[in-house]
C-alpha cells in the first residue's frame, strides 16, 4: 500500500514543464545577460613586444572592470526589478484572498436569505 | 542517466562556462523543468514559480565557473531553488495553495492521473512546513535518496526521515479515508 | 496686541485645516509587539517608484501580467500589512484600531462590511471617492489567527479590478463604478 502511494506520489510529481512564452523569456534573458564571447584560439598570433603587451593588458582590464561594474548594475536593477513585480503579484494576490473571504461571506448570506424566503 | 549524456552535458558546461550561448541554452533547457516544478510546488503560484526560476538560472549564468560538472550543477540548482523557496515562504503570508483553474498543472497530467489523489497531495504540500516541503519534493519528483536531500537542504538524515515518514503517514490517512475499496487490493 | 495674535493665527488657519483633503494613504503603525508575537508577517511598501519598476518587469503578452498591469496604471502605492499568529486570538481588535480609525475620517466610504460565522473572517472593505472616483481602497480582513490591511491608493479602476478574476482568482465582486459613486454610510 505505501509503495503504492509513493509510486503515485512519484507519478503525479513528475517535473512538468513552464508555459513555452516564459521558457523563451528565460533564454532571451540569460542570453541578453551573458553576451557570447569569442572562443580562445590557443598559439594564434605572433608574440607582441612585452611593453605593448602590458599596456594592451591594463587597457583591457580597464575595459572589464567598467563591463563587469555595468553588469554587475544591470543584475541589481534586474533583480530589483523582479523583486517588485513579485511584491506587486502578493500584494495583489493576497488582496484577491481577502476579497475572496468577503464574498464568500456574501454568497452564504444571500443564500441564507433565498432559504429563509422559499421556507416562508 | 548514462555515461554517454553525463560526457556531453558536462562538455556543454565547459562550453558555456567559456561564453558559448547555445551551451549555456542546452543547459538551461535540461534543468528548466526540474526547477521550475520545484519551484511551483513549493510556493504554489505559477508567477511566483517564473520568477523563482528566472533568478535562480540568471544566477547560475554568473556562478557557472563554481560548477565542476553536470552532476554538481543539478545539486546546485537543487539546493538555490529550494532554499531560496523556502526563504520566500517564510518572508511570506502562507501561500494557500488554493485549486484555481489554472493551478491544476501543479501536477503532471498523465494518462491515468487520479485528480482525487492530487488533491490530496495538494492539500499535504500546503499543510507542510517549507523545509517538509521541500523534502518531498526531493523525494518524489527530484528522486534523491534521504542522504542526498540532507546535503542538498543541510538537515540531518534523520531529520529528512522524519518528514518522509510523516508525510507519507499523512498521505495514508488522506486517501485511505476517501477511496471505495478496490477488489484487486483485497486479493494480495 | 500679543494676546490676540495666537488664537487669531489658528482661527485663521482652522478653515484650511478643515478643508485640507482627506489622503487615501493611511499612516500604518510599527505593529513591532505583534511583529514579535506572529509566525508570519508579511511587509510590502510600493511606493510610485517601485511601482512603475514593477510594471517595465510584467510581460504583456501574458493574461496575468497584462491583466496586472492594466490594474498599476494610475496607481500611486500599493500597501500590505498582514500578520499571522499560531494561535486563535493572539492580536486585539484595538491592536487595528489606529488604522480602523483612520477609515472614520470623512473621504472613506464602507463599501462592505461582511461578518462571517463559518469562517469566522470579518472583512471591511473602504473606498475613498474624488468626483465620483475612486482614489483610494483600503481592506481590514480579521481572520482568528491572521489579519490583513491592504491599502491602494490612486485612481483605481474598479472595471480592471474586475478583469483580475480568475488571474488570482478575485472572484465577481459586484462592485461596478456606478454604485461604488454612492457613498454606503
């Protein structure tokens, strides 16, 4: 009986898949976020003079630096962003249970009401 | 999954550890649905679920040099989505996990689905605690065996029995109680 | 000259003071005593700003977030303040009261008052009118082991408020703009 309830439990839990618009919103996101890089080409290229090299080095850092501050921004604003919306879905959700609650309330005295008048 | 699979995934993970989109896409698209019904079943709301998901892969894109392999990957996608759920729910007003229409594909929609056991397997995830949630979750959808849920959630093993134990006590009672008696379970 | 300048400052002022408009926005207490007891509590603060960050993050391809949208659109703040409690009775009615009595002030109108014995909920709902608009909502739901206050404050559409059933499941309230105009008490 528990191995049946557990199979069960198992083939009722299986994952199940997000709606195909999120799914592309997902990989548009992540691929927006992570812009492809080149693919190293290991031995290309002739060796540069070492000064060259050193200033070509501190140039691309620089350039880093300023890229990953701007990612690291853009991630912030992003999550705070969906940080937002989350809260503005539970607000409203959490609205929409309360008014659940005064309907509810509503339709049983109406209905109590319909009773008693059909009674009379 | 076999050695053939494990070598390509964790071959995707170096690609896209180098910047390859369409890796990183392939990896995405293997765990996506692993996440996001954990993510679903544990705070009950699709939206909810969505942008469960959409962080915890938006995070995983920027800690992909921390994953060592495929196998390491689904544990950490395991691991974020349940803790940051769990986090969520405890922030949270208790989610009820009410049945509106479009919640029933919390569960899979298989041929032979009982909609009664769903039910009360939808009343047993709402009356569990977060981290009891979470347990079942590991067990019955992800597969994993007590002591892989106890590292991915930081519980102790017995801890993780117990609320197996528990749950499934409380599965018993619910459907015990609801299902006529079926001629074919008399026989064994 | 002295004597009758104070009093005549605030007679002076007494009219702009009973004229100055009533604000949608209620002023919530700390609730730090019952934050401390409760099992649960739920803060949630959108001002403008975070609304309008809200809003670029909703898809409107999708019925919900179109649909949510729709509802954020002239809406100036959206407030939650909701506690829950492991047993029946842990909070006081007057623990509400500085909010409730915020909701007597004129400008807010009851639109429902619902007491319920099967679920024990009691529910008040209040709008705030401007030429037959409504500017503000507020909700006290008082539950055995939960309360909550919902505060929205901007012009909402009652019509899109509406339009959210069966996305969060809000169910038909009733409430159409024509008889919203009417105050209730």
């Amino acid at each position: 009986m528990s191995k049946d309830i557990e199979s069960q439990m198992r083939a009722a839990l299986r994952p199940v898949a997000p709606r195909e618009e999120f799914s592309q919103k997902l990989l548009t996101g992540i691929a927006l976020e992570r812009p492809e890089l080149k693919p190293r080409r290991l031995g290309a290229g002739r060796r540069q003079p070492l000064a060259w090299w050193l200033t070509a080095s501190l140039a691309a850092s620089l350039v880093l630096a300023v890229g990953v501050h701007q990612r690291l921004q853009q991630q912030r604003a992003q999550q705070s962003g969906l940080e937002a919306r989350r809260e503005v879905m539970e607000a409203l959700r959490m609205t929409s249970q309360k008014l659940n609650l005064a309907y509810e309330a509503v339709k049983s005295q109406s209905t109590s009401l319909t009773d008693e008048h059909s009674g009379a | 999954m076999n050695d053939g699979a494990t070598d390509i995934l964790d071959e995707q993970l170096e690609k896209a550890r180098c910047g390859e989109r369409s890796a990183l896409t392939l990896l995405v698209q293997r765990h996506q649905r692993s996440v996001y019904s954990l993510a679903l079943r544990m705070l009950g709301t699709r939206d909810l679920a969505e942008d469960l998901t959409q962080e915890v892969f938006m995070q995983m894109s920027g800690n992909l040099r921390t994953i060592e392999s495929n196998r390491h990957l689904g544990f950490w996608l395991r691991q974020v989505t349940t803790n940051r759920a769990i986090d969520q729910l405890r922030r949270r007003a208790r989610v009820q996990m009410r049945p509106l229409e479009e919640e029933a594909h919390l569960f899979s929609a298989e041929e032979n689905s009982d909609p009664l056991l769903q039910r009360h397997l939808q009343a047993l995830l709402a009356e569990l605690s977060p981290p009891a949630r979470a347990v079942v979750l590991l067990r019955y959808q992800e597969d994993l065996d007590p002591v892989e849920i106890a590292r991915t959630l930081e519980m102790p093993v017995n801890t993780v029995k117990s609320h197996l134990k528990r749950s499934l006590e409380s599965m018993r009672e619910k459907t015990s109680g609801a299902r006529p008696a079926r001629c074919e379970d008399n026989s064994t | 000259m002295r004597k009758f300048t104070v009093p005549l400052f605030f007679v002076l002022l007494a009219p702009a003071l009973a004229c100055a408009a009533p604000s949608p926005k209620l002023i919530f207490p700390s609730f730090s005593g019952l934050a401390q007891k409760a099992t649960e509590s739920v803060t949630i603060t959108l001002d403008p700003a975070l609304l309008g960050l809200a809003a670029k993050f909703l898809d409107g391809n999708d019925p919900q977030d179109a649909a949510t949208k729709e509802v954020l659109k002239g809406l100036q703040g959206i407030y939650v303040r909701s506690y829950s409690f492991d047993k029946d009775s842990a909070y006081q009615q007057a623990d509400i009261e500085a909010v409730r009595s915020q909701l007597a002030a004129p400008g807010w109108n009851r639109l429902v008052e619902t007491r319920s014995r099967k679920t024990h909920a009691d529910v008040d709902i209040y709008i705030m009118l401007d030429n037959n608009q409504a500017i503000g909502l507020a909700l006290i739901a008082s539950e055995p082991r939960q309360f909550t206050i919902v505060n929205i404050v901007g012009a909402i559409d009652l019509d899109k408020l509406h339009k959210l059933e069966g996305q969060f499941g809000v169910p038909k309230l009733d409430i159409d703009s024509k008889s919203a105009a009417k105050p209730r008490n």
